[in-house]
C-alpha cells in the first residue's frame, strides 16, 4: 500500500481537485516539447509564450542584482512598488500609490490567492483564459460564464453583466475583464469600459482587470477600466507578455484604497505559502516598470512585428473562407472553422478538441481547442498562438526595416517563417478535407 492512502490513490484527493488535468496551456507545451525531442515537426502554436528575449537593459539589471539573497518584504520591494505606481500613473493615468501595489510569483498565483480570499462568484465572459475558471473550482468558489458573440469580437456586453446581477443585485462576485483579450487579442474601446464600469458600480462588483497584454495593443492605445470604475477595479499586471519574462514570474496587482483588507488577506495567505518573490528578479523589475527610450523602442518593434504577423494570417485565414476580425493586439488568433463542418465531419472530426487532435496528428500544428477557454465542444474554434519564431532576430531586423511603413511579407517570411507557414498549412489542410 502507498503511503497516504488505504484503497485506490485519488479517493484521498480533495475533490476540488480530483480529475483536473494539468493547466491546458501548459500540457501542449509539454506535449511539443516531447513531439520535438522525437524527431517531429512542430509549429509551436499552443503555449502563449513571448517570443521576444527580455530587453537587454532589464536582462543586464538581473545580472547586476544576481547577489541579492535576502528574503524581501511579502508585498513586495518598497521601489518595485513605487516603479509599478509610477509605471501606472505615466501609462493609464491611474493613481495608485505604491501602498496599493503587490508583488507576486506571477498575475497567475495572485489571481489564485484573490480567489481564495475572496468568498464570492467569479464572472467571465466565454472565451476566457484556460485557467481562470479552474482556479475557482479547486477553491470551490461558483464560476459564471457569461454569453459573448464572435461578432461582437467575443466582448462582454453590459447587458449580459447587468442580466447576471439584476436578479441577486447584493450578491458578492469577481468579474475578470481581460483586454487585448486571451484567447483573441480584441479589446474595448473607451465608451465600452465606461458602459461596463457603470453595471459594476451599480452592483458593486469587484472588477479584475488583466491587463497582461496592455502594451501589446498594436496601436499603443490600452486604456485601464480603473479609469472608469477605480474604486472597484484591481489592475492586473507584470513582465510575462511586454517585457518576455514570462519565465521570471512577476507579476503584481494595484488595488483601490478602499480593497485593502482584500490586499491584506492576500498577504496574509502570501506570507504563508511562497513568502516572496526571488530578490534578484525583483530587483530587475524596477528597472522594467521605470521604462525608457530602450524599452520604448522594443515595445514599438514588438507591436510592429505582431501586428504585421496578424494581418497575414487573418488575410490568409479570410482567403480560406473563414471570417475573422482583425485583433486589436496581444498574440491570438481564435477562429471558427465552421465553414468546413461538414467536410471534417466527414473525417470523424465533430469537436474543437478532435480538430486540433487532427491538426497536429497530420499538419504539426500545435494549437488549443474552444473548450480549454469554455467554449462549447461543438463548436470549431481553436487558438492559435503566433509566437513561433526567434523574437531576438526579428526584433534586430524590425529596427530598420521599412521605417513608418507595415512589415511586409518578405519580412515575415524571413524572420517569422514557422507562424506564416503554420496558417498556410492549415488551409492547405482544410482545402484537402
Ligand atoms: N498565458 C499563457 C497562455 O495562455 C501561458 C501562461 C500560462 O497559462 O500559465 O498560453
């Protein structure tokens, strides 16, 4: 008999628990490692990783920080937090003072502990983030999606948060807003955040908003909910998608003044499980969140390299029939590939998880199915994430290339073959059902 157990394993498991598979992001990510180490060819489309390196003045403040050893503040280093309320301040124009900002081992486990410390429904709209929505389920809190259209670029409407509260006006609940959007890159304009920030004060929900890909917004015009609703908005962000740190994790929240017993409970939980964040990696972030004229200019490169990448794929995309508007930023596609229903049917495909089961079986596409993002089974949307391709290279060569003007496809097939390849394969694919 193994330790910890008298009959079969998982029955001592805690059932919040049992059956959840390893988070779906990172499970393909695994699976095209392995895929690669026998010998296949892999299109990388499946874990949303930058593929730009950490710019060279952030890499060199961690080289220069490497001997810092001692444990730090469980909120964080006191000029991380005052870079991160000054970072705020210049780029949303919203005031948090560095008492409002915390510092995590990545948005992710601060999403968690939030959801631990806070005793009320979560909100998001389908299609959200594969690991939202688990995340409430092993702390046992309800989850809520919510009906978006893909017309609508897949938003959530006023209307539909507001049809969710009216009923149970009091009832306490976390609603994430996640712009440019995981798994779309479609984002809200102003006047949509402002309809959305009135729904939330009339109920006063907390909002989360993951504001992770603010800085890939290709045309640089993210703008924060907190704007509009500060009082009820925690600011969700850190150096995982702008800066290619995803691998650092760091990551941190600003809270209104008026949620610190919320802050305080997450440190408390905090303090007990992972102390604080690597010292030298905190120490570097200063550095990040102060920004610059270097860290400007490869946020412009980034944004240039994405956005050129993007426009190519939804116009091949479009070519093969399949509608999709163009994202506002971030690196996702997130099709419908309704329009050959009928001819994968015939091939035995009815799910998005048998299509992209199928797509990697016989094109090396590594993609993720509708339904790790809480889209119904039937239907044939997919994610694909375009960030197969050596960021350093293209960031090089997108310095000089063709200034004021969009990168073209000369470009892209040079420094961003795999992601242009990738969606030609998937035509060429479907074109052959
Ligand atoms: N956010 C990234 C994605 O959606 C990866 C990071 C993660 O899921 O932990 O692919």
């Amino acid at each position: 008999m193994d330790p910890g157990t008298s009959k079969s394993p998982d029955v001592h498991l805690n059932l919040n628990v049992r059956g959840l598979g390893v988070s779906a992001t990172l499970g393909i990510n695994e699976r095209s490692n392995t895929l690669l180490s026998q010998g296949h060819q892999v299109y990388r489309l499946g874990l949303g990783q930058s593929p730009f390196p950490v710019p060279q003045v952030v890499e060199s403040a961690l080289q220069q920080n490497a001997w810092q050893k001692d444990y730090l503040p469980v909120m964080g280093l006191s000029e991380l937090r005052q870079a991160v309320s000054d970072y705020l301040g210049r780029n949303e124009g919203v005031a948090f003072t560095p008492d409002n900002v915390m510092v995590g081992p990545g948005s992710k486990e601060l999403m968690f502990i939030l959801q631990l410390v806070y005793y009320g429904d979560l909100v998001i709209p389908t299609p959200s983030w594969v690991s939202y929505a688990p995340q409430a389920r092993i702390v046992g809190r309800q989850v809520h999606w919510l009906p978006t259209r893909a017309d609508n670029g897949w938003k959530l409407t006023p209307e539909a948060l507001d049809q969710l509260c009216r009923p149970d006006p009091s009832r306490p609940r976390l609603v994430i807003l996640n712009y440019p959007a995981n798994p779309h890159g479609y984002s809200y304009s102003g006047d949509e955040l402002q309809a959305l920030a009135e729904v939330a004060r009339r109920y006063r929900l907390i909002l989360l908003s993951d504001e992770i890909y603010g800085e890939l917004d290709f045309q640089a015009t993210h703008q924060s909910i907190a704007r509009y609703y500060p009082e009820g908005t925690i600011v969700s962000t850190g150096l995982s998608k702008w800066c290619g740190a995803g691998g650092w994790r760091l990551g941190v929240f600003a809270f209104p003044s008026g949620l610190h017993w919320l802050r305080d409970a997450m440190a408390t939980v905090a303090s007990e499980t992972y102390t604080s964040v690597a010292a030298p990696i905190q120490h570097a972030a200063v550095r990040a969140f102060r920004g610059g004229v270097e860290l400007e200019q490869y946020l412009v490169c980034s944004r240039r390299i994405l956005h050129a990448l993007a426009d190519f794929q939804v116009r091949t995309l479009r070519d093969a029939d399949i509608e999709l508007d163009m994202p506002e930023g971030a690196f996702y596609l997130f099709p419908d590939l309704q329009p050959y229903r009928n001819a994968l049917q015939n091939r035995g495909i009815h799910t998005n998880v048998q299509l992209c089961e199928a797509l990697l079986e016989e094109t090396g596409l590594a993609t993720l199915p509708g339904q790790a993002f809480g889209r119904p089974e039937q239907e044939l949307t997919l994610r694909m994430a375009y960030v197969d391709f050596d960021g350093a290279r293209a960031l090089a060569a997108a310095d000089n290339y063709m200034p004021e003007t969009p990168l073209d496809e000369t470009f892209l097939r040079t420094y961003c073959l795999n992601c242009v390849t990738a969606t030609e394969r998937m035509v060429d694919w479907l074109r052959a059902l």
